[in-house]
C-alpha cells in the first residue's frame, strides 16, 4: 500500500508512523499495515479528466423521500439528527493517476487534511476538513464541526453567510449535539472534563461550518485504538441516537459507506492524528465515486440540503470535467 498524507499545514507525518484505517459502520476492525510506502513528494496535479458518464445515487426524488422519512422519524422523536450521503459516481474517459488527483486537491484545500490510500485495485482520497482527534503524549484535541453555508462570492457576502450560520436555529441544533457527544464520550477517558474553545467559523475552499475545539489530558493507559473505538463515529457523521441514525441510514442509503465517513490516521508512540474520511472519493479503474452528506434535523428542507450536497462536491470541479 502507498499512502499520502499531509495535515491543514501541509506537514507530513513522522517517519515512523503505523497508518491505520476503519469503515463506517459498527463491526468494522481498525485496520493498520506496517508495509505502506509513504508517499513524500507527489506528483503534478492532473490535467482534467474527461468525465463520459454521471450518475447520482440517490437521484433527487427519491433523496427528498428519504429525507422527509428521516424528518417524520425527528417528529416522532425517534432520533434527533440523522447524516444522509449520496454518491455521484463518473465513469472517467481514461484511468486517473490518484496521486496526481491528489495533488489537484492539495491546490485547493484551505483548511483541510490532504490523504491518499491506494491499493493494488482500490485508491480511497480526499480533501477533509475534519479531525477526529490529535494526540500529543497524553494531551488530546478534538474538534467538532458541523452546520454548513457556502463561501461567498466576495467577503461582503461570506460574512452574511457566517452571520447566517451563527444565527440558524436549524445549523446549531445540527452542531449541538457533536459537541454533547465529545463532552460525554471523553470526559470518561480523561483525569477532568475537556474544555471547549469558543463557537466560531471553520471556512475550507468551498463551504463554512460551526466549529469548536476541546482539550483534555488522557489519563493513563488509553490508548489510540480506545479512542477511536469510543469516538468514532460522531454525530457529525452518523447522528444520535447512534444505534438508530445506523438503522435509518441503512434503510435509506441505496450503497454501501465503505471508507467514507470511516476513520483514517497515523499513530506513533509519541502522538497520532486522526480525520474522518469525507469530501472523498474512490477511484477503480476508470470510475471515480464521489461521497457527500448532510446532516438532518427539525427544519432541514430537503432541497436546501441536496444544494449543500453539490457545494460539498464542487472541491472537485476543474479535476473531473
């Protein structure tokens, strides 16, 4: 396996690091390989690729009859937030260079995790603006995020946007229960309650969100892999309740999730980062499959939220033509 990965500044990872991989949903094993080639230097970025034929799945009218599914469930009180995807699948005019897409992205990845995963018959990529957690010894930073406007045409009009998320009752009843999760999920495996940074605006190339850091020391003998076994996934990328947003998605979602919405990272002795494997997309052969979602909760509108879909995906416009 190669593997490609650079942090929102650019930084490689250590030398030494053990990279590790985990799907969606639950019952997936954390995956890590020792045999993976980094990836140091990649190469120019892609001329465009000629895309021959799109697909969405879902298409629009069934996407609207599974959100308005999922909004009668939120009425009924059966769950508070649920994270539906789409997939826009290409079927390419040649056999794309993963790394060289890569480096494309890297070109327009303000505030985001550049990372490339390939095999001998699979490349899963991305663009992520999303951290799960950072460890430095025993010290850990999270990060939630969630609620999404697009960025302005100019700074007069992404600054309306942000006012706009700052004020939506419906973007922060999407953001708050993230960070009641983290508050409740790892508090249990730190020597005190983490902390949050004040809410303000995490802004990558494309869209905004809600944002919002917290901190903690870990207490002795958590381990990584814990970590990730407690936190992933948030409601961020699944919803909550957890057990039945998993339920609602398996019922609405006509593919499976595979990496995305997974966890992805490196892990040494010393620290280890972790992301979420959104803004992605996976490449066989001549097909690129394209993952975005959005969160749902009491007064999302359907066709607002197959317009965020889009938004999401426009990181890859001018790469795939």
């Amino acid at each position: 396996m190669k593997v490609f990965w650079s942090d929102r500044e650019g930084n490689p990872p250590p030398h030494n690091a053990t990279f590790g991989w985990r799907c969606f949903f639950p019952g997936s094993s954390l995956l890590e390989s020792h045999k993976i080639t980094q990836v140091k230097h990649l190469p120019p970025p892609s001329d465009p690729i000629q895309v021959v034929r799109r697909t969405l799945t879902p298409e629009r009218k069934k996407w609207i009859e599974g959100i308005e599914k999922a909004l009668s469930a939120i009425q009924r009180k059966e769950l508070e937030k649920v994270v539906l995807a789409r997939t826009c699948t290409l079927e390419l005019s040649q056999e794309p260079d993963p790394f060289a897409i890569a480096a494309a992205l890297r070109q327009k990845s303000q505030g985001a995790f550049v990372f490339c995963f390939q095999t001998s018959k699979t490349s899963f990529l991305g663009a992520t603006p999303e951290r799960l957690f950072v460890r430095k010894g025993r010290n850990i930073m999270s990060e939630a995020m969630a609620g999404t406007r697009r960025r302005g045409k100019n700074q007069e009009e992404d600054e309306a946007f942000k006012r706009e998320l700052f004020s939506s009752p419906k973007e922060l009843r999407e953001f708050s229960p993230v960070m009641t999760y983290l508050q409740q999920t790892l508090s249990p495996l730190c020597r005190s309650p983490i902390s949050f940074s004040p809410l303000s605006i995490h802004q990558t190339q494309n869209v905004q969100h809600l944002f919002s850091k917290c901190t903690g020391e870990l207490k002795e003998k958590i381990s990584d892999e814990e970590i990730l076994f407690h936190l992933h996934p948030t409601p961020a990328l699944c919803g909550t309740p957890k057990e039945r947003a998993y339920s609602m998605i398996r019922e609405l979602e006509p593919f499976q999730r595979g990496l995305y919405g997974g966890t992805l990272g490196w892990s040494t002795p010393e620290a280890s980062e972790w992301v979420v494997g959104i803004r992605s997309c996976l490449i066989q052969g001549k097909t690129a499959t394209l993952f975005s979602g959005t969160g749902i909760v009491e007064g999302s509108d359907p066709a607002a939220e197959w317009e965020e879909l889009d938004h999401k995906l426009k990181l890859y416009d001018g790469i795939f033509i």
